[in-house]
C-alpha cells in the first residue's frame, strides 16, 4: 500500500492480515472452558499467556477493571480520575480539560472511511480520533483485544466457532443516536462489499458468508445476527483468534448508515461519523487541514481531555521538525524522520522533545527464491551472514536497529528462539563455495526512493562486494516498486532482491505470519512456501492460548530463520516527535497516538 | 536565443553590436571577448577536476565508522576529509570530483547527440519540405510542448538507471529546440542561389544538404550548445535529485543534493557545495556562449548581457 501523491508513506499497513480462511484447519485443542465471560476474566485468559518480563505488566491489567484502585492511582498529580477501565497505554487519568493539539502531516489522509483509510494520516485519525477500536480494543502496552464496545469478552461456542458478544449500553454516534448491533452488521456488509473497494476485507474472511460477499454473490453477511439491539452473533467458518484483532482494528468499528446515506461514500471518507473521542469538524482538502473537536457523549466519561485537534498535512520532514522546534506544532505524525534520528538524538533540545516507544515493525530484503542463484538456501543464509546489521544501525540509529530475525524484535510475550544472524563473512563465503559459487554472483537489488532504503541499499551493496556478489541498485518509486511486486506475486517480472518492511497492527507473530510467510499470503511477494511453516500456521490460528500458540510461532520463527527467504536486516523503533506542551504522551505501534488521554 | 535571433540579414551587425560594445571591440581586435575567456577558464578548472578525480580519493568508500561521529552524523571540514564526509561516511570531495565527472560527461554527449538529432530534423524538414516537412515540424511542435520533467518520468520508468538512460531522457526532450533553429536557417538558405545551383548542377538532395546547407549552420550551432550543455547539467542533476537519473551510489551532483537535502540542519555543507559547483559549471557554459555570440556579428545584437 502506498500513497498515490509525492510523499511515500513511512509506515505500510498491511494490507491483509490473513490467509483465507478456507485454508485453516479447525484443530482439537480448542478449550473453550477458557473463555471467561466477563472483562476481568477475560483479562486474566490473556495475561495467562505471561511470558517472560510481560507477565509483570499482562497480570496488571486484570486488576484494570472498572471501579478497581489501580485506575484512580493510576493519576498523578490529582487530576481528572476516570472511574473507569479504559483499554490502551495507561495512566487515562490526571489530565486537566482544554486546549488544543496540532499535529503535523506529510501525507494527506487517503480517506477517513475506517474501512477504506489506511495510510499514516489515515490511519491515525481514524484508530484515535474518530474512532477507538471497535467490539474490542487493544490493552496497555502491548496487551491483546480487551473489550471496548462490547461489554465484555465473548461468550465462545464448544466448537469454538461462535462467538457471542453483549454490547455495551450507552455508545453514542458523533449524530446522538445510540450503537445497537445492527450498526456492526451494516458496517462489516458495507465494508466486505466489493463496491467499497476496502483494503481490510482479508481481516473478516473467517466469518461464515463473508466469501460471498466480498466475491459480490451475496450483499448479507450471513455469519452474523443480530438477535436484539445489544447482542451481536458470530459464526466463523473455523476457530480463529486472529478475528478478535480483526474487531479491535478501526475497519470492524460501527459506522451509522443514515450518515453514509446522507453524505455518502466519498464525502464520508472525509467527514466521518463514529462513536470515537473527537468529532470531525472540518475537512479542507485545498488548505490541507482537518480539525477534530471533543465528543461529549464519549463512551468513556471524563475523556477526552483536549478541547480540539487539528491536522496539517503536506508539509516536508525537515520543515515538521523546525516546526516543533519553534512550537508551531505540537506532534509529528510521522514521528521523526530517520535522516533526522541522529542528529535529534545528538542534540539536547531536540532530544527533549523526543519520546521512544516500541515499534512492532521490521525491514528486510525480499530474496526472490524462484530463480538460482537464490533458489539456494546456502546462498540466502550467505547473504544474512555477509551483511553487517551493526555498520546499518550506524545510519539509522534511533528509528531502526539491528536484527537478523523473522518477525520484529519485540512482540507482546513472544519471546525470540531463533538465534539471529550475526556478521561472519567467512561463513558466509564458505557457505557460498558450498552452493556453487565461490566466486560469488551478481545481482540487481531494487529499492523505493522514501528512506531509509537508498541508503541501506548502499551500505549493503558494499557489504556484499566484500563476499563476491556485485548488486546493483535500481531505485524506483514507492509505488513502481508496488508493482513489481504484485508482477512477482503472480510469478512473473524480474525481481532479484527488493527492500521492504511491515508494521503489525495485531501484537501476535500471526500478524507477519499470516501475511507474510504462508502459501499464497497477500504479501507473500517472493512466493515462499513451506508446508510445514503453513501446517504449523493454521494450527496456530486456532488456539486460543497465547502460550500454547507462541510455542507455535517460535517454531515457525526457527522455520523461516533456516529457509532465510529474506536478508534479515533491522527491527523498527519509534522515536516520536512531542512538543513540549503535550502531557501524557501515549503510543501504541499498531493503534498510533491516544488522544483520548493526552493533555496540555 | 530566437528564431528571429537566429536570422538576422546577412552580413550586417545587429543594432545592438554597433558602436564599443565589447563584442564588436572583440571582433576589431581578433580578440577573445571577456566573458569567453573566464568561461573557458572556469570549465577548465572544472574539466581538470573531473580527468583528475581519481586523485581526491574513492567516491564509494564508506567508512561508517571512522567516517561518522560517535553518534552517526557527517564529519565536518578536516584535513582528513577537505570537504568533510557524506552520512554514509564517504568523503565529500571525492564525490564531488566525481559529481562534476559525470555531469560533464552528460552534458558533452547528450549536447551532441539533442544537437545532431535536432540539426538532422531541421535540415530535412526545411530542405525536402512538403509532407516530410509537415511532420518533422509538428512533431518538433508536440517536443517544445512537453512538460519536461513529467516527461522525462515517464521515460525513465522505461528504462533501467544509469548514464545511458539520463542521455537518452536529455536527447529525447532537448532535440527539438535546435531543430527549430535549424530549421529556420535552413529556410532562410534554401533559395540562395548557392543552394540552388548545386541542384542546378544535378546534385542530389542530400548531397546539397550536406555540402552546401549543413556547413551553414555550425556558428549558430556552437553558439548554441553551451546554452544547450548548461541546460543538460541542471536537468540531469534535476532527474538524480528526484531518483530518475543516475542511480545511487554512483557520484552525481543531483544525487549529492538529494542526500544533503536532508541533512541541511546539521551539514549543510552537503547541499551547498554541490549546489555551488552545478551553479558554477552552467555559468561557465552560459559565459562561453555568451562569448561566442559576442564573436558572432549575426548573433551579438541579442545578450543577456545587455549591451
């Protein structure tokens, strides 16, 4: 996904989330006695999954839940108490009423549709402003889906493939009027209509009927019902805890038909209506700017704190950092750019105005494994050990560092078996001699023009040299290269090595799993195909303890880390750019900047 | 330049050149006029810099430990590193020696291969006339009216990057203009009794083209290509600054601009010492050619000079 206008976007969503379903074999092991009912139960099932240092942090939020101490002790300062769980990055307490936020862009929105808007800009307004998650939202730091719309969890079928949800009384549209179950319905129809043309529809294939829809033989979605206003059922074709992300992303969230109807589709993308902290108030796509005000009727009472924020977009990296210097502005979007990481980072002032939050992406160099030379596995290991992930790191210190893994460096109770390639060119020539070429090889790396891959390529070009194989550089443009690699995806163009990275949007492996590496995956662009990586994947996705899958996924980890498909390069961090007026700064990698709680 | 510039009535000066005007000063005395004498001084400087280059160091060596500071920033100026280093710790003025290599070397050879391309367009077309005519000039019209770098995009997603395709981009978009003046020329000549008589004689077209009419136009041809070589040096830096050109990490001065671009803040010296030497390179192109013209009796009446 990129955007059609000058400015690349930094981050890339990813446009699908999941392998169809019909290839996801309904497993055992599903124990749906461990499904708790309600929000505290709920959190308790997911913090079980407690590995590691995240345990400390994953059995807090069962004692998160409404009316309980920790929210209100949570707030410093005797400010506003919010006498209520509020799912995210905590503290949501002790923040003072008013003001205003800018925020600045480079991108403009593609749309503020949650089911069409997917860029940067998007993508922002639409998970934090507009709307806050749907059924579900994602917890804490780095927590999984806790209820949001939905009263609590959901009640879960034996066979694991009915999902019951209560909604939550009290959920007002922007408009006044009351969420009812229907509105989900209305919306996920809407959504998997292929009229709309969403990017999302991948995320609710498991749903029984949505096949139909999306394929334009249906216009029902025939796997949810709504048996009264509060109540919403779901089918799915097979269990899938992936789905319970699916309803915590902004593509899932209600939106009320009357006002679609109203403004339709088009307009709607730009003045959105949902149930989300602050209302849109204005839309000025020739001024670039879009303003953001305070929703009275939030469904979370005493949020939000700010009064206002505005939007403006089109504007240079380097000119959205003198801003925030001067106080022109109070957030960049994009955070700080990576030509910028270092020297922000070496300056006091500038660094002051920085925050680092985790970041659960990762960049690589897609081997396209169809043709020799890397139809070897000998030569792509080669080529993960000949590169220096250290000598990179010196470039993009502060928003990437280095890691020679499959998946990013930190996920939520995942914890890495893989042991990453480390820099060791004299293995790698060995490894090279052994798979027939000991003189090394030449090769075309292609790369797009947005750092910071111009320079990476160039630094791994010189690297490479050192092993014998001579890449050359073909630099073309964000969405050229977009195009060459669906051109590969389907087996044709002519694609060598490319660069590329993926930011999740659901705190699971499964996220990178289900897109990246599984037998015809949306964006599986060099086609890597290994049964038992696909095997391990499905049976993955139907269990429903975090333990028990992780277990899965560090296999499948070790799996893709021997087959090395791709030169492992770094994992993202996230270096934001926060004026010195904002209070509460929280971020999320998948849901961006909580407005809701942020204050001034 | 115009048209009109290009063909004035022969053998009388312009209105301008009359009078102590340096160009006619420089015509009395067989002189080289001013402006052509620093012009050529200038490229030479420049020329001697870019056959040197191997001399200020390796343009690719990345040195990205000893080349950065602690922090992974560009080192400033320092007798290790004249010029200072880029951010991949390269030194600065080894890619400046060769940024200024393969401008020049673009703006000789795309000059001549627009320049021929152009020449050969104009002369066919206003020779042989008629149908020939109609569509070499139309399609010289449809050349003058394209957006140049909207054009030179779309080529370059043709093609693979390197020198090769920044040539062809130049020739294809820069071929029209002295097409046009040749073309102009060539109708101003066609009936003189010179050209006339060759065919009189039983010569063939081409033969009268090639004897009689192409000679004709080399001064307002030499005038012409440094005019034509300083716009080649700016677009290729143009097409390398917006990733259409030559390819990283092939030294180039669009490609140093590019990269300084974003470390303005901190080094701004990697964005203006590029910045000077495309600024320095065209105005040595546009003084030789202003030189030139000043030389020309048919041309001096129009300078941007402005005598």
């Amino acid at each position: 996904m990129s955007t059609s206008d000058g400015f690349p976007p930094r981050r890339r969503l990813p446009p699908d989330p999941a392998t169809p379903s019909g290839q996801i074999t309904p497993p055992g092991q599903v124990t749906p006695s461990g499904w708790a009912t309600d929000r505290r139960g709920f959190l308790r099932l997911t913090g079980a999954a407690g590995l590691a240092g995240a345990a400390g942090a994953l059995a807090a939020c069962s004692s998160g839940s409404p009316g309980s101490p920790a929210a209100s002790q949570a707030a410093p300062g005797g400010g506003t108490t919010v006498h209520e769980y509020v799912p995210g990055p905590q503290p949501v307490s002790g923040g003072r009423r008013g003001g205003t936020v800018a925020v600045v862009w480079s991108d403009p929105p593609n749309s503020l549709d949650p089911a069409v808007g997917y860029n940067l800009t998007a993508w922002d307004a639409i998970t934090q402003l507009v709307y806050f998650g749907g059924l579900m939202a994602y917890d804490k730091q780095v927590g999984g889906p806790v209820p949001n719309i939905a009263a609590a969890a959901p009640a879960l079928s034996t066979d694991g493939k009915t999902l019951t949800f209560k909604l939550r009384p009290g959920v007002k549209f922007h408009n006044g009027r009351a969420v009812v179950a229907g509105d989900f319905i209305y919306s996920w129809e809407r959504m998997l209509n292929p009229t709309l043309a969403s990017w999302a529809t991948s995320y609710l294939t498991s749903i029984v009927g949505a096949n139909a829809v999306i394929n334009g033989k249906a216009k029902h979605l025939e796997g949810v019902e709504a048996p009264d206003d509060h109540t919403l059922v779901v089918h799915l074709t097979a269990p899938d805890f992936t789905i319970l992300n699916a309803f915590a992303l902004p593509m899932t969230a209600p939106v009320p038909k009357e006002e679609v109807e109203r403004l339709g589709n088009t307009k709607f993308g730009q003045t959105p209506v949902g149930p989300g902290p602050f209302r849109i108030v204005s839309y000025d796509s020739a001024a670039q700017t879009a303003r953001f005000e305070r929703f009275g009727d939030y469904m979370y009472p005493g949020l939000p704190y700010l009064d206002a924020v505005t939007y403006r977009w089109g504007v240079d990296p380097s000119v959205q950092l003198l801003q925030l210097q001067n106080g022109a502005v109070d957030l960049l979007g994009p955070g700080i750019p990576s030509s910028q990481a270092a020297h922000v980072l070496a300056t006091p002032a500038l660094r002051a105005l920085t925050k680092e939050r985790p970041s659960p992406g990762n960049l690589w160099l897609t081997i396209y494994l169809d043709k020799p030379p890397f139809n070897k596995q000998q030569v792509r290991q080669a080529l993960n050990l000949a590169v220096n992930r250290a000598a990179i790191g010196r470039v993009t210190y502060g928003t990437y560092t280095p890691w020679g893994a499959p998946f990013p460096q930190q996920i939520a109770n995942f914890k890495p078996v893989f042991t990453p390639y480390s820099y060791n060119p004299a293995k790698a020539k060995q490894l090279l001699a052994q798979a027939g070429y000991p003189n090394g090889f030449s090769a075309v790396l292609t790369i797009g023009s947005e750092e910071p891959y111009p320079e990476i390529a160039q630094i791994v070009q010189s690297q490479l040299a050192a092993v014998g194989v001579h890449l050359s550089l073909n630099q073309v443009s964000g969405n050229a290269l977009l195009s060459l690699e669906a051109a590969a995806q389907n087996g044709g163009g002519h694609l060598q090595l490319d660069g590329d990275d993926w930011y999740q949007v659901q705190p699971t492996p499964a996220d990178e799993v289900n897109a990246l590496y599984t037998t015809g995956a949306s964006s599986n662009y060099n086609r890597y195909s290994n049964p038992q990586v696909d095997t391990l994947a499905a049976q993955a996705r139907a269990t429903f303890s975090e333990t028990a899958r992780n277990k899965l996924y560090a296999r499948i980890q070790q799996l893709i880390g021997e087959d090395a498909p791709f030169v492992f390069l770094l994992s993202a961090l996230w270096l934001a750019g926060v004026g010195k007026r904002i209070h509460n700064y929280q971020y999320r990698g998948e849901t961006y900047s909580y407005y809701d709680r942020m204050w001034v | 330049m115009t048209a009109e510039a290009a063909s004035p009535a022969p053998g009388t000066a312009g209105p301008g050149a009359a009078g102590a005007t340096a160009g006619a000063r420089a015509r009395r005395t067989g002189r080289w006029p001013p402006t052509l004498i620093a012009g050529s001084a200038l490229l030479l400087f420049f020329v001697m810099i870019a056959i040197a280059a191997p001399l200020f160091g390796n343009p690719l060596h990345q040195d990205l430990l000893g080349g950065l500071t602690r922090t992974g920033l560009p080192l400033g100026i320092s007798r290790a590193h004249p010029l200072g280093t880029d951010t991949l710790g390269r030194s600065e003025l080894a890619r400046l020696a060769y940024g200024i290599r393969t401008s020049l070397i673009v703006a000789i050879i795309a000059n001549i291969t627009s320049i021929t391309v152009g020449a050969t367009v104009g002369l066919l077309a206003g020779f042989f006339g008629g149908p020939l005519e109609t569509i070499l000039m139309r399609l010289t019209d449809v050349g003058l009216a394209l957006p140049y770098t909207l054009a030179a995009l779309v080529i370059a997603g043709l093609m693979t990057a390197g020198l090769t395709r920044v040539i062809v981009i130049i020739t294809a978009l820069f071929w029209a203009y002295p097409a046009r003046l040749v073309y102009g020329e060539v109708l101003r000549l066609r009936h003189r009794g010179f050209v006339e008589s060759g065919e009189a004689m039983g010569a063939s077209g081409i033969t009268v083209v090639r004897r009689h009419l192409a000679p004709h136009m080399f001064p307002l041809l030499v005038t012409y290509s440094p005019l034509n070589a300083a716009s080649a040096v700016v677009f290729e830096a143009t097409l390398s600054y917006l990733g259409a050109g030559i390819n990283p990490p092939t030294a180039s001065l669009g490609n140093m601009i590019s990269d300084g671009q974003d470390a303005l803040s901190y080094a701004p010296h990697l964005l203006l010492v590029p910045a000077a030497a495309i600024l320095l390179i065209t105005m040595s192109f546009l003084l030789i050619g202003e030189g030139l013209k000043a030389r020309n009796p048919d041309l001096a009446r129009v300078s941007w000079l402005g005598r």
